[in-house]
C-alpha cells in the first residue's frame, strides 16, 4: 500500500500537471511545468518541432507523439503552442510533450534535442512560387537555426519550410558561421514528393502505393522535382504520355494542392504524414537500424551542385552514404539540366542571404 506521504505526492504532482503555470503572452511563457513522467526518461529520442502550432506542426505533432522512437516531444511556435501542447499532451502514448512559446524560449526548446524538424514559415497562396515565400521564411530559418547551433548543434535537421531550395542552403551557412557545420545532419525533406510519386505511379499501375517506390531527385520546386520514372521499384515501363502525365502531376503536386485549398495554405495532412515518414526513417538511422534509405535534398558531389536531393542512406551521424543517380533515360537527362539550372539560381540566393 502507498504511504500517506506518498498518496498526497502524487495528489499534488497531478494538481500541478492539471493547473499549469501559465505566465503572460508577453512575457516568457506558457506551459513551463515540468511532467512528472519525464524522470524515468523512456529510452528514445528527443524531438523538437519548430512551428509546432501550424498547419503542419499540429498533426506532425500529433504523430511524432504516436511514434515509439520518441521519448520527449518539444512543441515551439510563436502562437499557440499551450493550447496545441495541452490537447497533444492528453494522447496515451509514450513521449512526454512539453510546449514553448515565444522566441524567449526558443533555447530552452531546444536544448539536448537529437532531432529538430522545422516547419514554421509562411505557406503558399494560389498565384505563388514557393521562391515568394524567401522574403519571409528565409528570415525565420536563419534565426531557428541559430538556436539550434547554440543548443543542440549535434541534432539531426529537418527543414520543410519553403523555399526549401533555398532554406537548407541557409541553414548550412548558419551552421557553417556558428562552427558547427556537419552536412551529414542537414536535410531538406523532399518525401512529399515521393509519396505523391508512390500514389500517382500506383493509380497508373493499378497497384497498391506501398508496394511501389519512386525515386524523386533534384530540389523540391517545379522542375526541379525530378522523378525518376525508368528507375519504380517493381520494374515496370510507361508509354511517352504516361510518362508526360506522371512527371507534370508529380511536379505540381504542391500547386493542385494550393489551389483546391484556394488561399487556406499549401499541404499540411500528406505533408505532416510524409514529415513523419522522414523522421522515422532518421530516427531509425540514430538507433542504428540497417538499410535505412530514403530520398533528400542534402550537401552532395552527385551533380557540380553543393546540394542535390537523391536516395540517401541514413545511420547514426545522419546521412552516411548517399547514392548515384543511376542511369537516366533521354526524357530524364533532359529533365535534369532543368531542374539544376534552377537549383543552382536557388541554392546561390540562399546562401547570399545567409553571407550578408
Ligand atoms: N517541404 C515540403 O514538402 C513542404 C510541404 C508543405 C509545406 N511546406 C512549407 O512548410 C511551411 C509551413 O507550412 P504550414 O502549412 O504549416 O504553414 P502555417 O502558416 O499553417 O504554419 C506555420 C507555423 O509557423 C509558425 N511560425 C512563424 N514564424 C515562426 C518562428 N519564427 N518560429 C517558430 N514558428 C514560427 C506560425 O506561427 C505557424 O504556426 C511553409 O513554408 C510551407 O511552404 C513544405
Ligand atoms: O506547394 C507548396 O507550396 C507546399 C509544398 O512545398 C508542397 O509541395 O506541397
């Protein structure tokens, strides 16, 4: 039996849980208690999302909390963040949440975390490139990723907002400034473009889109999305018009997005899903797991580009090995000196940003 000491500690460790302190918007925070369950410390992992109260954020949340990898969750944002943390926090699942508001508790977000996925930033309006939103996002990155040199600058990073073309160069020059720069831990997540690439491939096939796989290289911005359709995985052949077909959808697959959700904001389900996907596969490659391959957009030798997106081995310092591109067809080359001829405009823009 508990002893009365015991039963009135654990009253009161739930009356604290139940009754946060909760200080001014102004001032420095919300949600600072600490949860109990934290002590023991489930084996896992320790993961932040940045823009943890957005489109994205809400259900990329919500699914890292359902993910076994996971011990503790950090949600950051600057609006939000302990209505999002509260509800998140109730889930019956492993990882303890805790939630931090505000560019004052950015650092503290931060701090001992071995994964940090960044979706905050503004999305696209119908009309659009993802290059519009570098004036406001570019800003943001640059600064999250200052916090992430200075608290955690052995965590694995997982850039989502847009112009990811150009944020993940900017964060590499940030981690470059600060001293801390390791290529092996920055990515750009371009799984999106392979889940669409899986489904789209899947529905022209007839096949069910987990049992296909597609390799989508290149960036993550209209030509410069490039599936590689002669390398599906099972081998399969597609007429010219399939191909055309295929290759167009899976280029603007943002685009029909933006536009069905007409001026709501871009992908938030299938990107907070593909998002999860990602991070599970990092993860996994932390924990040591075998054969973890997936498709990002890293520092790479595989083009004359500084970064390109291709499949990527992950382990435990992050991206370990990362693959050729194998052979191309005719309609695939051509595709491929577009899609670097932007890059290259893009990559160069986010560094000159981040060198100012
Ligand atoms: N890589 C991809 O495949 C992919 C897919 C979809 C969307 N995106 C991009 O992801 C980004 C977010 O999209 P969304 O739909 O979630 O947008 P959203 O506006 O719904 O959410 C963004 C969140 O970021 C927060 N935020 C803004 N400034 C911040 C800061 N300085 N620090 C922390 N948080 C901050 C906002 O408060 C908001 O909660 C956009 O740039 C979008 O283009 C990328
Ligand atoms: O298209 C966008 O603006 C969001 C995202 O990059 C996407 O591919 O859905």
């Amino acid at each position: 039996m508990e002893s009365g000491g015991n039963v009135s500690h654990r009253i009161a460790r739930i009356s604290a849980h139940l009754n946060p302190p909760i200080h001014s918007q102004e001032g420095t925070s919300v949600l600072m208690r600490e949860n109990c369950r934290a002590k023991g410390g489930l084996p896992g992992f320790k993961v932040a999302i940045l823009g943890a109260a957005g489109g994205i954020g809400q259900p990329l949340a919500m699914l890292m909390k359902m993910n076994p990898l996971v011990s503790v969750l950090h949600l950051y944002d600057v609006v939000n963040t302990p209505g999002v943390t509260s509800d998140i926090s109730h889930m019956d699942t492993g990882a303890v949440v805790r939630g931090f508001l505000g560019k004052e508790q950015l650092e503290e977000a931060l701090t001992g975390m071995d994964l940090v996925i960044i979706p905050a930033g503004v999305p696209r309006k119908p009309g659009m490139t993802r290059d519009d939103l570098f004036n406001i996002n570019a800003g943001i990155v640059k600064t999250l990723c200052e916090g992430i040199s200075k608290c955690c600058p052995k965590a694995i990073v997982n850039v989502i907002s847009n112009p990811v073309n150009s944020t993940v160069p900017i964060a590499a020059e940030v981690f470059k400034k600060a001293g801390i720069y390791d290529p092996r831990r920055l990515l750009g997540v371009t799984m999106l473009d392979v889940v669409r690439a899986n489904t789209f491939v899947a529905e022209v096939l007839g096949l069910d889109p987990r049992e296909v796989n597609v390799p989508v290289v290149g960036g993550h911005a209209g030509v410069t999305i490039l599936p590689l359709l002669s390398q599906v995985k099972p081998p399969c052949s597609f007429t010219a018009e399939e191909t055309e077909y295929l290759t167009s959808r899976i280029q603007n697959g943002g685009t029909e997005v933006v536009e069905a959700k007409a001026g709501a904001g871009s992908a938030t389900l299938s990107m907070a899903y593909a998002a999860v996907k990602f991070a599970d596969a990092c993860l996994r490659g932390l924990r040591g797991d075998a054969g973890v391959v997936e498709c990002a957009f890293v520092s790479s030798q595989v083009t004359e580009l500084p970064f390109f997106a291709t499949r990527v081995r992950l382990g435990r310092k992050g991206v370990e090995e990362i693959f050729p591109l194998g052979p191309l067809n005719e309609y695939e080359r051509a595709g491929l000196e577009k899609a670097k001829k932007e890059l290259a405009g893009s990559i160069e823009k986010g560094v000159a940003f981040a060198r100012k």
